[in-house]
C-alpha cells in the first residue's frame, strides 16, 4: 500500500516541479491550450450538427407520429454528443501528447537534468518520435476500449455495476494514463510499448497511485490543460527511478538487458 503513496508522490513532484519553474510550465501548457481550443470547436460543432446528423441517419423515422419522431431523434441526438464527449475525454490526453511531442520532449528532458545524471536521447527525427508516438498511442485506446466494453457489460451487474465496476473503470484508465505520460521518458531510452507495459506492471500499485487521481482531475479538460506540464514532469521521474535504479530494466528475449528495435 505504500506505493499508492509513493505514486500520488510522484504526481505532487511533478506539480511543485513546474510551479518552481515558471518558464516551463508556460512552455508545457501550449500544447494542452491549442488541443482544447481544437476539442471545444468540434463539440461546438457537433452540438449544432448533431441533430441534422441523426435525421439524416434515421430516414425511416420520417412518417412516425408525435411523439415517437421526436422521442427517438432527441435521444439519439443526446447520445450522439455525449458519446462525442466520451471520445473527447478518453483521447485528450493522447492528442496533447502528440501535438505537444517537441514540448514534452524538452520539457522532460529538463526535468532529467535537474536531477543529474545522463540526460537520454533516443536520436530519431521527429517525424519519426511522432510516428511512434501515434502509433503506441492508438495501441494504447484500443486497450481501454476493450477494457471499456468488458467493465460496460459488466455494469449491468446489480450492485457490483454501480459500486465495483466503476472503481476499475478508474483503475484501469489510471493505469494507462500513466504509460502515455511515462512514454514521454521511456521513449527516449528506446524503450517500445512491449516493454513499457512490461516495467510498469513491475509496480501496478505506484502507477496507480501517480494515475487514478490525474485522471480524476483529467474528467475536465481545462483542468487537464493546466496539470499536463506537470504531470509529464512527474511522469519523467517516476519512469527515472523505476528503469534508472532496475539493473535490468528491459529485458529482451533472450534475457539480456537491451533496448529493443524502433520498427518492433
């Protein structure tokens, strides 16, 4: 249990981190502020278009009668949006995270040589850290969309639906949470997705403790635009001392500690 607050540790460094480093935390909230601006847009889109949406996509509700026509259509259109807000909260994150790649790059970077030591570079051009970038980050949704369609069916489950499954709902999205944010760092050392799951299930409690509560917070993404910067601050050093102090930080394999192939 001491690892829960170890991980909760993390998360407060990352935040004292940037609020001591003024500079930094304006560089880290450009991405956050730019995929907000892009996300409000759409949902101001798709809030005027969603009905026209719906009408069009159900044609064969036109003869219906009053009030089955507007009984269907106003909650296919409520479903519509809400379910375009659940995409935007499940995908913020990951959006940010790639527009933000040169930022959190630098950013993460800084934080490593505050506290000394080697400074990792992974060496690629950026069109290719944003390849990778996106790909693990798709990789990553596909599994919380499976987790996702488990734990939905599992809510129809009287009382442990609205009690338990929620709580692993959490959990889960915590969990993931934390390895797009540690990415940031592990990537850097050559590290692929594999092997980044692979580290963090070494200490499932501490990355549950630095990622349930972000991602309670991350529920509203204005509060999301305003605790990134450190929450890749604190990302940066939990990924450091979980794979820095491990001796073998990613085994291959074969068994040898060795950082994989980019194309894997």
């Amino acid at each position: 249990m001491n690892d829960l607050g170890a991980g909760f540790g993390y998360l407060m460094k990352g935040q004292r981190w940037v609020a001591q480093h003024g500079r930094w935390f304006g560089f880290g909230l450009l991405p956050g502020l730019i995929t907000l601006v892009v996300y409000a847009g759409a949902l101001v889109g798709l809030g005027y278009g969603a009905d026209d949406f719906v009408a069009w996509a159900t044609p064969f509700a036109d003869e219906w009668s009053s009030p089955w026509l507007g009984l269907l259509r106003t909650t296919l259109t409520a479903f519509v949006f809400v379910f375009g807000l659940f995409l935007a909260v499940i995908t913020f994150t990951a959006v940010t995270l790639l527009v933000g790649q040169p930022f959190y790059e630098s950013l993460s970077e800084e934080v490593e040589r505050g506290e000394g030591g080697e400074v990792h570079e992974s060496g690629l051009p950026l069109w290719r850290e944003l390849w990778i970038s996106a790909r693990d980050s798709v990789r990553i949704l596909l599994r919380v969309a499976l987790f996702g369609i488990v734990l939905f069916a599992c809510g129809f489950i009287p009382v442990v639906g609205q009690t338990v499954v929620p709580a692993l709902g959490f959990c889960v999205s915590g969990y993931f949470l934390t390895q797009e944010l540690t990415g940031v760092a592990l990537q850097r050392r050559g590290m692929v997705l594999k092997d980044r799951l692979a580290v963090l299930r070494r200490r499932r409690l501490l990355v549950l403790g630095f990622g349930v509560p972000l991602t309670l917070a991350f529920l509203v993404p204005v509060v999301a635009v305003f605790l990134m910067p450190g929450a890749v601050a604190g990302a940066t050093l939990l990924a450091r001392d979980l794979v820095d102090a491990d001796e073998d930080p990613a085994p291959g394999p074969d068994g040898a500690a060795t950082t994989k192939q980019w194309a894997a």
